[in-house]
C-alpha cells in the first residue's frame, strides 16, 4: 500500500442546494470517466448572486484518485 | 460586458441553521442597500459555541456588484 | 474581561451528512473533556469518496475555550 | 504627514486590452466618487475566454485613499 | 443574537508613536462615521523610514460592525 | 445553468512580448484540445532572463472549462 | 542538542494596553501548567472594540517548549 | 525557446523509504504516459502513522512538461 | 468509520542525520503518550548551522491521532 | 549543471509605462552590479495613483543568479 | 520619480523592550551600511522565552531603499 | 544576545543526490563570504526533471546570520 500513486484533478461543481451538493456533482461527474476516486480537498466556495439572493453555489474540488490500477 | 467595474464589499453572516443559511442572511441585508449583486466569495467559516454546542455559525464573504449601472 | 487567556485545540470531525455535522460531531467529542469553549475556526474542508461518492466529510476545526476559570 | 488615515476599497477591473487597462478603468470609475486615491495593489488576474480567446481581463485592484481631507 | 450581519472595512492608520497607536488612529477616525464597531484585525504592520529612522509607522486593519441596528 | 460541472487545467505559457501574449498562447495552445473554455486565473509570473534583458515572460494560468456538453 | 522534540501550543492571550502585554499575558498563564518554555511566534493581532475605542487586545501565539527533559 | 506551452499535473507519490524516494515514484509512474516532463514542484509532504511509527511518506508534487512536440 | 475524531499535535522533531530521522524522531517522542496515530503532515523544515555546516535539521509536523478509542 | 547555487535578490521597478517595463527597469539596474542573471519571478504588483489616474507601476520582483562562475 | 528602482533587504532585529525597538533596532543597524532606506514591512513576530518569561522580542523586517542615487 | 541583529539572504542550491544535500550545498556555498550563520529556513522543493527522471534537486533556502560581531 505504501507504493501508491494518486493523481489530483481540479473540478467546479454547482447547485442550488448548496455545498455538499455541488460537491457531489462534482464528484458525480468524475465518476462517469475517473475510477478509483479515493478523497477531495474543497479548496473554494463561491456562489452567483440573481435578484438578490444566492441563485447557485460553485463550489472548487481537487479529487484525488489511484493511478496504480 | 468586457467595461464593467465591480466592486467588493466584505460582510460576516451568521445564522443558527449552517453555513449556506449564514451566507444567504449576509446575502439578503445587503441587498436592501446593493442592487446588481453578481457574486459571492466565502472568505472564513466560524462558529459560536455555548454549552458545548455550537451556536451559531459566522461566515465571512465578499460580495461583488456592478458599479456601472 | 479583557484579560482573559484562550487555548486553541485542533480537531477534525467527520460525518456522513455534511460540513456543519462534522464540526458539530467534533465539539461535541471535544465537549466531553473540554470546558468553556468559547468559538471555533474551520480550516479544511476534505471527503472521503467510496465506489465514485462521497462517503463522508472531513472538516479541520480549531476550538478556542476560557483557559482562566 | 505621519497621522494619515487610508481607506482601502476593493474593486475589479475589465478591459479587453489588458492587464494595465482593467487597473485604469477601474480607477477611472472610482475616481468619480472617490478623490484623493493615493495607491493600488493589484491581488487577482483573471480573464473571461469566448470562442478559444482571450474576450476580457478582470484584475481585482485595492486602492488606497486619505480620509483626513 | 446568531442572525447579526457584519460588515469589515479596510484602513491604513499610522503614527509616529507605535503599532497600537497607529490602530486606535484608524479606529478613532471611523468612530466619527460608523457606529456600531465591534472588533479589529491587523492584517499588515509597515513603516517609512527618513534619515535612517523609523518616522512613522502605517498599520492595516480590518473593522468589523453590525449592520443590524 | 446551475448545474454546471467545470474542469481546471494548469499550464505555463511563454512569449517574448509580454505576460497578456504568454496567457494568450497558452489560451491558443489548449483550444486545440480543449473545448467551451469559460475564464482563467493567472497563479504565477515568471521570466527568463538572458544576457542581462527579460527574453521571455512565463505565466502560469489555470483554465476552466465546460465539462457538461 | 541536535534531537530535541518540541511541542507548539497555540494561546490567544489579551491585555488592554498592548500587543506585548497580550502575549506575555499568555505565556504567564501557560507558565503555570508548562515547564521548559522556549520560543514564541505571534499568528494573528486582533482587538476589541467598545464605544468606538480598543478595549481590549488579543494576540494569538504559538508557544514551543522542549518535550524531553 | 521562448513560445513553449507547458502543461501541470498534480500527483502524490508514496514511499516507505523517504521524501525523494516518494517524489521518483511520481515521476517514474508520469512517464509512462507523459513525455517531456522538465521540472517538479513539491508542494505537501505528508506520511500515513502505524503502530507508532511512519509507515510511508506521501509527498504532493506538480510536474511540468512541454506541450509543443 | 464516518464518525471519527481525530485530534492534532503540532511538534518540532530535530535529527542530525535529514529531514525524514527528524520526522521520526518527533513521531517516536510522540508514540510514548499517545495512541493510534494516524498520519503526519510537516509544515515547517529548518536547520540549525555551526561552523558554517547544516548542524541538525528542525522540522515542524501535525500529528493526527484518534479520540475515539 | 546539477551542482549550480543560486542566490535571490529583491528589488522593485516602476515605470510609468506598465508592468513590463517596470520588471526591465529592475533588471537593466541590476544588469550593473549583477552578472549571470538567469530568471526574475513578480511578487507584487502595485501603483502610485495621482489625479484620479494611475501615474506610475511598481512591481516587486526577486531575481535569480548564478554564484558559481 | 516614476523610474525609481528600489532593492528590498530582509533583516531580524531582536529587543528586550518590544516589537517596535526591534524594528528600530534592524534599521539602525541598517542605515550604518544602507543609505536611502525608504519603507519597511513586518513579515515575522516572534519571541524568545527564559525562565517562563519573554526575554525578547524578535521581529523580522524587510526593508526597501532606493537603488539610483 | 537580545540585542542581536540577523540578515537573511536567499539562495538556490542543487543536487543529483537530494534535498538535504541541496541545501548543504548551499550553506557550504555560502560560507565562503558569510561568517556567522545561525540558521537556515527551506522555502522551495524543485527539481529538474531529464529523460524520464530526476536529475537534480534545487531547494530554495532562506538562511540566516548575525550582523553585529
């Protein structure tokens, strides 16, 4: 286990639930190309603001996954 | 579109609900002074805790608007 | 008042449901050896994923408390 | 001159020329309700793409003015 | 009191004095604009230097107040 | 549109005219590869120096892109 | 003396009269429980602020003292 | 020379024996699929803890290469 | 495994020999008071010079460990 | 090659032209004292505002060199 | 005025009595070599402890003169 | 001792060998014209990658030393 290689991808998920949500999209989405996903680090919380009120969260991911397999 | 000026201003939202509700709260007071709100940046998650719970959550964000309408 | 001395502990909590369960989980740990916890300071957001979803949250968490009563 | 007071607002500027005229559009702007700037301090270099192109900078600016005037 | 909305504004004080001096300029100066003022954060202590010594120093702080009254 | 997913890619361009031309030849360079580019972020400037003048500058830039359609 | 082992402890200590007296405020406290004190490192300044005044001072502090006597 | 586009990946590479050790895995893995790789950046050095003891070394690491041939 | 609270130390392990034997160093100190350490993460590598030569080399890790057993 | 030291110096250009020519003016001034310059990396860009525009750039810049020749 | 060059050096003075006579401290030491010292910037607060006691204060500087005259 | 004053410089050093060695080089390097070094504080891991592999290590070192003897 100790001989591991995981590589880092940099992703952006939205929604208008709210952080963990588009967290999950997020990862959601990199699951249909990426296997073996191991971890994310959120490393930005943003949001787009319409009328006046926080219309979708946009929230930055870094997923790291196993290159080994 | 590629004129416009923004500005940022920097609020603390706080709520008893979590951190999304911190943001919005922050969100809503602003715009009864700010029109063409485009976007928010969470810049600090804290918290308050009273008899080893937390309280209430404080959120800080920047906040962007136009400044050229 | 204005002579009080805080100690800082850092703690990570984790849950499977979200960012404010995570933190909630480690205050209440911290509140089992811990007295007069004043606030507490997020500073990592992380997940563990399993089979391409998010298994649980992992939050970093500072917790200030009163070291003088 | 020692006992100065500066205020520091936090704007984005956007040109689709570049970097140094994002920064003097935005001072530009501010200076129709600001007078006395003195300073700025670039803190973020963005840019929007359109059709696999550079469309527009945005540089978020801080700039400082007296208040003692 | 969890649903309060803060804002932070950025000055620079300075002072021939001292750090502390330099703040408490920056804070008396707000005082006579913004009510409410609740808590401080220094974010960059600076000095300018003539004939060799320190003339006066220039320290940056954040002030947050309640927006809610 | 809140349900957008992005991916970030990181890449160094370099020109001899300056950091905009740098940015935009790394712009240029992922067009070919990339498609629905939405904005970047320039993280780092750099240069070469040679015989004593800049021979070229290096920018860093992370690129977001549409990863949905 | 080459493999000592430290351990930081991390103080939020307040005065008001000072960011010195802050911090020594903090080490006075932590020198009741913690023998073999050896260095400090100021992490943040912030203050408190009553009736457009500083009230107070809190300085936070990491505190490094050797482990193995 | 001075219009080359280089390119960034993130990887983690492990090792029981050490910091380099962990990074030459990285790289030695990269270059199975990547050619022109030029320089590496360590950016977290991290290690997994059994039985009291460091089980292996996790080191962050971005690595640059040319995208022009 | 979801509902875990891990806590961390921060010390400063020294080694005449590198960086990893100061680590370990730290991480052996540790393992005397407290159980089921989980992983490290070093942010700080100095050294100490004599005589114009690398003394010992002082580096600053996190240790997190389990609260929950 | 592998055994080249470096050293790293500090300077701030200004030019009244932009952020370019700035860095050049750093590195024409120290073209006079320095030789076997090989590399300059922007740590600050900042400007001097007067009459509401933007009257010169200054941008701080650390530039690398060989010592061994 | 605009085509001035300054150079930036980095110094730790040290004091019994406090940050700012530890920064006066560094510049007076400075100015028996450097001519044309023009600002400073506190980068570093630390202290040393003796005796559960603050023996002294070090504060680390950086300091900017102008190179052209 | 309270009295002393450091300056810091910043060099480079490499090595085919590793991060320790990079750094002994540059100390060594260094101490042809500096006396005094105290201490030595690593701020950058590089490295130079060729055919596939690491070829040299280049540590970025800030080191420290007394000014008053």
């Amino acid at each position: 286990m100790s001989d591991h290689i995981y590589k880092k991808i940099e992703l952006v998920g939205s929604s208008t639930e709210g952080v963990e949500k588009a967290v999950e999209n997020a990862v959601e989405k990199a699951s249909k190309s990426v296997r073996n996903m191991r971890w994310l680090e959120v490393n930005e919380i943003r949001g787009h603001i319409e009328d006046g009120k926080v219309a979708h969260w946009q929230v930055g991911v870094k997923i790291g996954f196993t290159l080994d397999e």
